[in-house]
C-alpha cells in the first residue's frame, strides 16, 4: 500500500492493465466510472459516468445497454478509490487509465477522457459544497441561526 494515497497503486495499475471492463467506485461521488476497454472496427472504448448499480446483474444489464454490439463481458473488475479526484490525478492513476483508452481509442478517447475528468470534478465539487451547506443528504453539524 503506498501510505502518499492510501491504496495500492501498483495493485490499482494491474486492474487497469488487465480489465475488459473496469468500474471505480469514488468515496464521495455516488456515480461510477465505468470504462469499456473493449474495441470492434467501428466502436472505440467507452467512459462514462453512470448511476450506480443495484446488483452486479444490474451492472452487467446497464454495460449490454451501452454497448448493444458487445457481448456481456465475462467479467467486470473493479477497485474502490478512497480519495478526491485530484488526488487520483496526482497519484498517476488517472494517467494511466487514460494512457490505455487513447492507446484504443485515439483522439476521441482523448477527448472523452477529459470530458469524463470535468465532470468528475464538478461533482465531487457540488458533492462536496452541499455536504457544507447540509444539502438533502446531509446533515451540519451546526445551523446559522436565521435572522
């Protein structure tokens, strides 16, 4: 484990290497990354954000709905990341999955990498200010006092 970021970098760089389907599961973002490596001629990888799953059939159901052309993948793998989404920036496992999707998936998976980390970060941004204010989910641990 490497004490900087609190996982197992190398462990977390093999999942990566080795999935056909990978899913992160964030700490304070409820949405999943899920990146489908997987190519045919026409049809490059995929990442996106997506809702989180019930059950891993459901998650194996939602993966057929995005990706029709593909069979159920024999497996999807998955890590949890415990830390912000600028520490997995940091950490160069963000680097590293969007090496592999470019290496696929050329310019467009470039761009969708980086459309994918936007949103990524406006939503542990908006997470993170409402877990401040005591939006819906959550509750302060003081109130202003209204005037």
């Amino acid at each position: 484990m490497n004490d900087d970021y609190g996982v197992d970098l190398d462990e977390v760089f093999k999942v990566i290497d080795a999935a056909e389907v990978l899913v992160v599961r964030f700490h304070v973002i409820q949405k999943r990354l899920l990146v489908d490596f997987r190519t045919k001629a026409a049809t490059p990888p995929l990442i996106a954000l997506v809702p989180r799953a019930e059950s891993v059939e459901d998650r194996f159901r939602s993966i057929k709905r995005l990706r029709p052309e593909f069979p159920f993948p024999d497996k999807v793998m998955s890590f949890h990341w415990p830390r912000s989404i600028a520490v997995l920036m940091a950490s160069g496992a963000w680097e590293h999955l969007a090496d592999r999707l470019t290496g696929l998936g050329g310019h467009e998976a470039t761009e969708q990498c980086g459309q994918v980390m936007e949103q990524l970060l406006r939503d542990e941004r908006a997470e993170v200010t409402g877990a401040i204010r005591g939006a819906q989910h959550y509750q302060t641990l003081w109130e202003r006092q209204r005037a």
